[in-house]
C-alpha cells in the first residue's frame, strides 16, 4: 500500500515556503514550484531542496520567487522518484496568488 505524503505551500511576502510530512526524513530531496498556464497545464518554474527540521519526520523550504503580474495558481509537487518507496507523489493545495 503506498501513502501519499502532506505537503504544503505557503507564502509571505515575496518568500514561499513548503513543508513535507512523512515517516522518514526527505532532507536533501526536491520538490517543484508550479504554475497552472492559461491552458490548464501545469509547468515547473523552480526546483527547491529540502533541509531538515528540529521535527524528523518533516522537511522544508523556504525560497524566493517573483510571478509575472497578476493572478497566478501556483502549488508545490513533490514527484514520486523523490519521495522514495512506498509513497506516492505528493501535491499541495493550490494557491492564488495576486501580484
């Protein structure tokens, strides 16, 4: 049975951060910053690695990016090559974001 990991997105300012909660540590491993085109397709903007928390079952990011201006929705996609062995790939809820 595989499981799929939580992961979120959040932002203040020009800083997104993003969290990822699992049973084992994903330090050193990557998730993608996303945004959905006009098309409805989603395309990688920027590739972040995780570091360690106090928290060893959870890895973060925090990263700065500027989106065009605008609307945007953006997530966080953790791809299952990275999250390893019985897990699936992981996706935070999406966010508008208004620039």
């Amino acid at each position: 049975m595989k499981v799929r990991p939580r992961v979120t997105l959040s932002r203040v300012g020009l800083t997104f951060s993003t969290r990822v909660s699992t049973a084992r540590s994903l330090a050193g491993r990557y998730v993608f910053l996303q945004r959905r085109t006009a098309l409805g397709q989603w395309v990688s903007l920027k590739r972040v690695t995780l570091r360690a928390t106090s928290a060893q079952t959870v890895a973060a990011a925090s990263f700065r990016f500027t989106l065009p201006r605008g609307t945007s929705r953006v997530r966080i996609l953790l791809p299952q090559a990275q999250a390893g062995g019985g897990y699936l790939a992981g996706i935070s809820p999406v966010r508008t974001v208004v620039r």
